[in-house]
C-alpha cells in the first residue's frame, strides 16, 4: 500500500512532504478499528483479536522499516527538488 500510494502521488506530481503524508495515511489506516470490530465480532477471548492486538506490535517495526524507504524514494525522485545532490 505504501509503495503503490507513493507511486501514485509522484505520478499525480505531489511534492515529497505531501506524498510521504499520503503514502504513510494510506499505510496505517483503521488498525484500530480492526481491533474494535474483532472484539465486537468474536469476543475478547478469540483468537481473531489476539491476532489484532499483535498486528500494531508487528506495524511500529514495518513502519520504521517504511521510513528508510520514503528517504530513498526521496533521493531517487526528489533530490534536486529538495536541493539534495544525487548521485
């Protein structure tokens, strides 16, 4: 979602500071949503929402790991824009 959100963004010409905004949203949404309507749905005790309770404990890593991404898509994409040099 991430990938594909920050693609779209470049194609649609949005600068870095929007698309990294947009790609990150389209990232994180409604985790705690899931974990709302899991509970609702099957319970507290069911195995449905122990799996939504570990999901934002696997998220912060993968989100971390998604920041090291936008900074090369900033240097590929948007280094002149940003007065960075590129190689």
């Amino acid at each position: 979602m991430f990938v594909v959100s920050f693609i779209l963004g470049k194609v649609l010409v949005a600068n870095y500071s929007k698309n990294t905004a947009i790609s990150f949203t389209a990232t994180g949404n409604n985790f705690e949503l899931a974990i709302a309507v899991a509970i609702g749905i099957f319970s507290i005790n069911s195995g449905q929402v122990s799996a939504g309770v570990i999901g934002p404990l696997v998220e912060v890593p993968t989100l971390i790991l998604l920041v090291d991404v936008a900074f090369w898509f900033k240097r590929k994409w948007y280094g002149k824009e940003e007065g960075l040099v590129t190689s």
